[in-house]
C-alpha cells in the first residue's frame, strides 16, 4: 500500500494545481479516499463524514469523488449492481480479490501480472494499455464464520 499521508498531498496538490478550492469538506473526502481502506462506495465516505460536516449531501461527496477521478487521483471500480467502489491509494489499474459474502474488496501482490501482460501482449500481438482483474471468492474471515470457529 501507497503511504496516506503521501497519497493525500499528492491529491491535494493535484486539485491545487487544477485550481480547485480546497474547501475542509473536499479535504476530509480526500483523506479518506488516500486510505480508501477497504474500497468504500460513495455512501460509505458520506457516512463516515456527515457526523462532521451535517450539511453535506451524499451529492456533493459523489461530486467530489467524480472530481478526483477525473484528475486521474482515483479509481474507480463499477459494479454491475451499481456500488462502484474507490481506491484512491493505489489510483492505477491493479487486480482485486472480491469477497462475495461481505463484500470486502483486497488488494493482492500478484508478481505473475507482468508476466501476464507480457503474455497476451505476445499472444495476441495488442499493446496492452490497461486492465481489468478481478478475483471473486470468500475472505478468510467468511470462511472461519462459516465454519462456525
Ligand atoms: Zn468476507
Ligand atoms: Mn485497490
């Protein structure tokens, strides 16, 4: 995991030199999307924010979060069942481990995904540009629950 600390300078100075105000709102939702501990969506930001700032609307936290990612300072994970989720720790293309029980979302260190690429690349003649890698299965904390320990 990228440091928080550096990843919110990073988006700070990034909103800064695009000229964007940086109001203590806009501030507190790029803390928590420097974290993004594990992948919120846009309602689990406003949650953890609206006992701070009572007037701010789930709107303005999606605004904010639609912002940052077109600065590139987030990504966004789309769901088919429409609860995107955010990483703004890591805002490159990167796989994740899905757990579909709890929804939990991971990050894994795959040293196999540079050979990946190199593969297809060779396999199928494409610059790759980008991907999309997600694994679907039950976290270790589902698992044990389900064994009852
Ligand atoms: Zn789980
Ligand atoms: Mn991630």
């Amino acid at each position: 995991l990228a440091d928080n600390q550096q990843r919110y300078e990073t988006i700070v100075k990034t909103l800064q030199q695009h000229q964007h105000k940086l109001t203590p709102q806009r501030l507190a939702i790029v803390r928590i999307l420097a974290a993004s501990v594990g992948h919120p969506t846009a309602d689990a930001v406003y949650s953890q924010l609206k006992k701070d700032f009572p007037t701010m609307s789930l709107a303005t936290v999606y605004r904010n979060i639609q912002l940052i990612k077109s600065l590139g300072e987030v990504l966004e994970l789309g769901f088919a069942d429409g609860s995107n989720r955010y990483d703004g720790n890591k805002p490159y293309p990167h796989p994740h481990l899905v757990c579909t029980l709890c929804a939990k979302i991971t990050d894994p260190d795959l040293e196999s995904l540079e050979k990946m690429k190199a593969e297809l690349a060779s396999e199928t003649g494409y610059e790759v540009l980008t991907h999309r890698l997600d694994f679907f299965g039950i976290c270790p904390d589902c698992q044990a629950e389900t064994r009852g320990d």
